[in-house]
C-alpha cells in the first residue's frame, strides 16, 4: 500500500507516497518524514477511530519529541477528543497505562534507537502496538486526508474537553512491577547504562527500592545522547564494558526509549543477545510451565536448543510482528510463554509490549534467589559465534542492492542442506547449526546481515559469504 508522506507541506499539496510504518512504528529524520503535520493527521485519525476512548500521549527525551507530543495533544483535543497527556517516559511505562479502561489508546513520540535527528511515532491500544491492519487503516486514512486544504479538523467549541494530566505514570508501573514480582534484592552491585533517556529517571530508582546498590552512567536525560548513540550494541558500550570488567560488577544499557537491554557480565563481556533471550525463555518456562516460543527472523537457534529440552517449540517471524503473532495465537487458545527479539523480551503473562526492564528484574530475581550471577547462570546457555552487521545505503538504492545480495546469496547456498526462510528477508538455516539472514531495516536505509555459527571453523566459512555481500553492497 502506498500512503502520503508528510514533509511539512499542507496536507493538500502532497503527492510523495510511501508505506510509513516499519517494523516499529514510524521513523526517520525529524521535520521531513516525520513533521508536525503527520502528527497531527495520525492524532486526529486516532480520534475519528476511538471517539469513545481516551487517547495517551508520551514522548521520549529527543530535542524535537516534546514539540511533537504537544502537537498530538493539540490535535486530539481540538477533535473532540479525551487527552491524558504523560509527557517523558520510557515505552514500558506509556504500554502499561494502556491497560486502564479510561485510556486504552495511546501515541508515544520516540525513534527508539535511531539517531537523535531522527524522530517517530509508535501507536499502541490495549497493551501492545497496532498491528498491520490497523496501521494499514491508518495510512489510508492519511491518504484521505492529503486531498484536504486544510490541516485540523475542528470540533465544535463546546465538544473540547480539558487535557488531562498524568503525573504518576513511573510510580504505576513501578508498583505493579514489586507487586508482581514481590522479592528483596541482596544488595548485589548493577551498574546502570540510560543512553541519556527516560530509563535514567526510573530504573535507578527501582533497582534502589528493590534493594540493589546501583551506579548510574549517562543518566542526565538529554537528547543529544551526549554520552553514546541509544543503540546498546558492543560497539556503543566501551565504558559500560570497562567499568564492569574493572568493578567485576554486571552491567545493563538501554536504548533511546527504554524497551531494549543489553546485558554485560561481571567479566565485562557482552551476553550475545539471543543467549539472554534463550535464558529468559528459560526462566518463564520453568514458571509458567511449557507454551509457545515467538521469535523474529533474527533470532539465533540457540534458543531452540534451550527451549527444546522442555519440549517446547519455537515460532520465527516477521521484526515488528511479535504482539500480532501473539495476538492470533492466543485467539486460537495457544499459549504464547514468551516472545523476543534480540533486544526485546515480551512476557505475554505480564503485556504483549517489549519490556526490557520487566526482564532486567525478573532476571535479578532468578540471580538473587539462585544466589548465582550472570557469567555462571549463562552457563546453561549453548554460546555460537555470532555477528550482527548493518550497513547504511542511500535510500533509493535499497532494493536494489538487497535483491543483488539475495541473487548471490541464493547463489551460494544452492548446494547446501538447510531450510530457507522467505518471510523478512532470505534466512539459511544449514544443518550444522549454521545460519545467515540479509533483509532490509524496516526503520533506516540499511541493509542487514546477521550470521552465527557454532563452530569458529564454520563462522569462518560464513564471514567469506559475508564479504561477497559486502562487496556488493559497497558497489566494488
């Protein structure tokens, strides 16, 4: 589906369309492809959809995210509409407020990771994010609207309601998160990465009250992200790994709006992502006893090693697709234990929203009660030798190169035993346990590769098919 795409021109004067959710909401730079004016049509096409509802807005801590968020105020309520207005806080918080029949709406203003000039908005009712087909509403509506001269639709004067104010949204999520989990820390050592973002006022202050000794870097919000870029990757974490290797202490970095975590060890190094996913998977098993597994295209197999022995199976699919994988399972009475891709654990038990925090504490409770750590707990987890690359293109050349990549990738499996995956990208899973995933990112011009072995000789094998790719992508 093509829809309009807003670059800060009257809605009437558009004729630039593209598809604008990708597989987590909508992002890109901040006053061309998300502006003022798509805002404003997305608040007021929220209105239209739930004139019965009340519709949160939050933001992250960019530079442009409050402007943005007082523009989706301004446009709900000038429809009619019921605003709650939160202001800065993280993901987990705005999803968790969704669960409260006065407003089971809600439009968070964040780019999550991206880069502080980008900027976005994510759409969530009843706990979890939009799915296709109401994004896919949307964007038609959108392309409805772009035949209009005009920017607002105008409720009468006597149908606009007050604003409401939300001031205790940290201390609702944080109440229910010591009230579900209900155990004391042991004054373990945690030291905290907040990428100068929402998490830097809330998990500091939930770990303390729940009894660890926590020590806190790039924890002044600020959103230039001053301190590193908000993508918690290896790459971006070199004081959080020294700090931790020198303290023997475990570290934990969020992203730019609190849903993902990265873990470190008490060693300083880096828990490969789907080995903490495979861990978690674990840990809710072992509570909720035996369901299904959900995991994006992404996903490493070593998760279905772990989860394997409990004679549970896992489900891949699409990035960005994970709440709606739940939601049509759980429709058909499946059981969904849990859920995850790198970065993003979901607990279907507690939200169908990405929750890094709800796992961080649950994680430290398994520590805590074990009176174990996280460099023995991982132990228990099969550890491959895995990369994750990404690799910025022009925008117009995107499919073009993605589709040259699969050409040589097809290529270069054609006389290897394995299944292949079709349904985000092209998937290799070789019968050794070796795999390869190219797809294009549904938020930023970037090709993906992303590749494990479990073996350095067959890692070695994989990367030489890396570098073709790579050669094609930087057109050598």
């Amino acid at each position: 589906m093509k829809t309009v795409i807003f670059l800060g021109e009257s809605l009437g004067t558009m004729n630039k369309r593209q598809k604008l959710f990708g597989t987590a909401g909508i992002r890109g730079p901040y006053g061309t492809k998300v502006t003022a004016e798509l805002v404003i049509g997305i608040s007021q096409i929220l209105v239209d959809q739930y004139k019965s509802e009340g519709i949160l807005v939050a933001h992250d801590a960019r530079t442009s995210s409050e402007a943005l968020g007082q523009c989706a105020c301004s446009a709900i309520s000038l429809a009619g509409g019921k605003v709650y207005s939160v202001g800065l806080c993280t993901f987990p918080v705005i999803a968790n407020l969704t669960r409260d029949e006065k407003h089971l709406v809600a439009i968070y203003i964040t780019a999550s990771h991206n880069p502080p000039q980008d900027n976005g908005i994510k759409v969530l009712r009843n706990g979890r994010e939009f799915v296709q087909e109401e994004q896919e509403t949307i964007e038609s509506e959108l392309e409805k609207r772009s035949t209009q001269n005009k920017l607002f639709n105008y409720a009468n004067w006597d149908k606009i309601l007050p604003q409401n104010k939300v001031a205790n949204a940290n201390e609702t999520y944080s109440k229910r998160i010591t009230k579900e989990l209900d155990f004391h820390g042991d004054g373990k050592k945690i030291i905290l990465d907040c990428a100068n973002g929402p998490m830097s006022d809330l998990a500091p202050k939930l770990l303390s009250k729940l009894g660890f000794q926590v020590t806190t870097i790039n924890s002044h919000i600020d959103g230039h992200f001053p301190g590193r870029l908000a993508e918690p990757s290896p790459a971006n974490l070199g004081t959080l790994l020294e700090l931790c290797k020198e303290k023997k202490t475990m570290g934990v970095a969020f992203d730019g709006d609190g849903d993902r975590i990265a873990v470190i060890d008490e060693s300083g190094e880096f828990v490969e992502l789907s080995r903490m996913n495979a861990l978690l998977a674990t840990i809710a098993i072992e509570e909720e006893g035996p369901g299904k597994i959900i995991v994006s295209i992404d996903s490493s197999t070593t998760i279905d090693k772990t989860v394997n022995k409990f004679g549970v199976t896992t489900i891949r699919t699409n990035l960005g697709e994970l709440h709606g994988k739940i939601i049509e399972l759980t429709q058909k009475n499946e059981k969904i234990t849990f859920a995850a891709e790198p970065w993003k654990p979901i607990f279907p038990s507690w939200g169908f929203w990405i929750d890094g925090l709800f796992a961080l504490v649950k994680l430290l409770k398994v520590i805590t009660t074990r009176k174990t750590t996280v460099s023995d707990i991982m132990r228990e987890i099969p550890n491959h030798i895995a990369e994750r690359k990404a690799y910025v293109v022009d925008a117009e050349d995107v499919l073009t190169i993605f589709e040259k990549c699969k050409e040589k990738l097809i290529e270069r499996m054609k006389n290897h035993e394995g299944k292949e995956l079709t349904i985000d990208g092209l998937r290799y899973d070789l019968n050794d346990g070796t795999w390869i995933l190219i797809r294009k990112s549904g938020t930023e011009p970037k090709i993906r590769i992303y590749y494990e072995s479990p073996t350095s000789e067959r890692f070695k094998w994989v990367e030489q098919i890396v570098k073709e790719l790579e050669n094609i992508i930087m057109k050598k």
